[in-house]
C-alpha cells in the first residue's frame, strides 16, 4: 500500500484518473486510493471456452484476449498501479499444448508487442517478463527485447508477462543462482564451498535469499491474485510470491475482462481483512486488563471439554 503522489515527489506525474471511462471512474471513486495495491497478478484463463460459446476456434479466444490485455493494463496506469504481472503462457502450456496453438500464441505475442509499444510509451508502462524466456523462438524474444527496451524508460506501471513460466522452475532456477554464487564467491576468496557452509553460510540463508533470486527480486509481492472463468486453481504460478496474497476468483472469462472488473476487483481486495497470520483486534493493554485471567478460562474450557457421563436411557 502506498500514500498518494505528492506534487513533491520528483517522479511526480500528472493523475490520469480523468482518462478512465465514466464506469471506471465511479467504480475508482468507490475505492480507498491511500490502499490500492502495489501489485496485482492476474492468471489469464477461459480464451478458449470464450470461443467455444461462439463455436470460433479456440485462436480467435486468445486474439481476444490479447484486445483485454491492453484494456487492463490501460486502466492499471491510469489509477498508477505500480505492478500488473500477467501469466501468459506458462511451461506446461509449451508442454502440453498442440504445436500449432504454442506457435500461434509466439505470433500473437510478437504482433501484440509490435503494435502495443507505442500505446505503452504513451501509458507511461514498462514491459518486462519472468520465465525461462531464454526457451522461447529466437524471434520472439527478439521482439520482447525490443518492446522492453523501447518501454524501459517508462516510470509508470510496470507490466510483467509471465512467459514460458512455472513456479517451481523459477525455485529450481533460485536454488541454482544460490549454488552458483556460493561456488564463485569461494572462488574469489580462494577456498572451497565446504569451507564457506563450514563458516555459517547455510545457517545464514534465509527467505530473502530466496526472494532475492527469483525472477521477481526486483518487484513487491503480488497483494491480489486474480484468476478469471471461475476455476480455483494456483497452476504453478507465484508459488513463493503469494504466500499473503488475496486470492480472487471471477467466473467472468478473460476475453470478457476489462480495466472496470480490475476495479472492482481491487474493492473486493479492500473489503478483505489482511492479517498476514496476524490479529488485526489484538487488544490493548488496556482491554487485557479487563479480560478474565487465563488460568480461569482454561479451567472453564477444560470442565466444557471434560469426558461427560453417558446417559443411562430408562427401558420400557
Ligand atoms: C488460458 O486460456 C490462456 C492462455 C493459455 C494464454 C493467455 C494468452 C492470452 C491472454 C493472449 C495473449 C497474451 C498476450 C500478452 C499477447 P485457455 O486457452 O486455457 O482457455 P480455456 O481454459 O477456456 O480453454
């Protein structure tokens, strides 16, 4: 969560709230601006079903999905949501998926890219992907390169796809990183990973040493995951990451989805009571005082809890 821009802030830019539609606008006229998440992760699901209903190919549902990406991510600059992340395409997409939808998808992400640039740059949004992209066609992450690049001055909302992504890859891949840097830094230091574990270097690794090396060492964790067509399922994405997220689930299909369902989504995730395994009405000190002492209660709980007499029933 994050205070509201001052004119102060060097990074200051103009409110582009007037931009949205009037239904956004009276949605975001709903919502705490003081709380609007800094990163919101949306799994993209239902392009296929959207065409089903149609009876289009499953193709023309992903087309139109890509038409709601731009939507979305249009109205997350405008309310100066700091992280949209997007998952894509993941690993088991690449996997399971016949070659010619996976290689449909490739086009329809470069074409998207190509002709999106110029709406990001005019969005103030920078492009930039987790995944094991290396994997992707040549040509591809060519063009993802180019798009990122061409957006990489962009100070506004930072749009994340997730591309050739799986969770537990992006673990396995951290796990590497940390093996890595420990060989290297006993490397420089001219002795042996025996010597450095031997020293406290695995008593000292802990969870930011994995946060550090995943794909998203540079991003806040997700505060809202969405997921659209009404299946509640995580599918290997963000497993590390959103741990405390709030998990919302809308049966409204992708294609279907726009910057207004966004909106009202983040008011759902304001209505939520985040405790991050906390009490949000941890009394005070004051009202302990006037709680009845703990020995009582157990003693109370305990006589509820105590084995009772089975009652004898009387025979006719
Ligand atoms: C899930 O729908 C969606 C995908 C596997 C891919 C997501 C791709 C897009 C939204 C379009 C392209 C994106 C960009 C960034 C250009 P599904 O095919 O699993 O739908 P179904 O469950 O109804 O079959």
């Amino acid at each position: 969560m994050r205070a509201p821009n001052t004119s102060r802030d060097p990074n200051h830019q103009p409110s582009r709230l007037h931009e949205l539609s009037p239904e956004e606008q009276a949605a975001y006229a709903q919502l705490d601006p003081t709380r609007i998440p800094q990163h919101v992760a949306i799994i993209m699901d239902g392009n296929g079903r959207w065409a089903g209903k149609r009876a289009l190919k499953r193709f023309l549902g992903h087309q139109q999905g890509a038409e709601s990406v731009q939507f979305v991510v249009e109205t997350a600059s405008r309310i100066d949501l700091p992280f949209l992340t997007l998952y894509a395409f993941s690993i088991e997409n690449n996997l399971r998926r016949p070659k010619s939808e996976v290689s449909f998808l490739m086009k329809l992400l470069k074409s998207y890219l190509i002709g999106n640039v110029q709406r990001m740059n005019d969005n103030n949004v920078r492009m930039a992907y987790i995944g094991r992209t290396h994997d992707l066609p040549q040509e591809v992450q060519d063009t993802m390169q180019w798009a990122s690049e061409s957006t990489a001055k962009n100070t506004g909302t930072t749009l994340t796809l997730a591309l050739n992504y799986g969770a537990r890859s992006e673990i396995v891949d951290a796990v590497r990183s940390i093996l890595t840097n420990l060989t290297t830094e006993a490397h420089t230091r001219g002795c042996s990973v025996e010597d450095l574990l031997g020293a406290g270097a695995l008593d000292s690794l802990d969870e930011s040493d994995i946060s550090r090396n995943l794909y998203t060492a540079h991003m806040p964790d997700p505060d809202l995951i969405i997921r659209t067509s009404g299946e509640q399922r995580i599918s290997n994405f963000l497993l590390w990451q959103i741990a405390y997220a709030e998990f919302l689930v809308t049966d409204r299909l992708w294609p279907d989805f726009r910057g207004l369902h966004l909106l009202e989504s983040i008011a759902e995730f304001q209505r939520r009571d985040r405790r991050f395994g906390g009490l949000n009405d941890t009394p005070t000190d004051e009202k302990i005082d006037t709680l009845e002492p703990a020995d009582q209660v157990a003693a109370e709980i305990s006589d509820r809890l105590a084995p009772q007499p089975t009652p004898t029933l009387s025979r006719r």
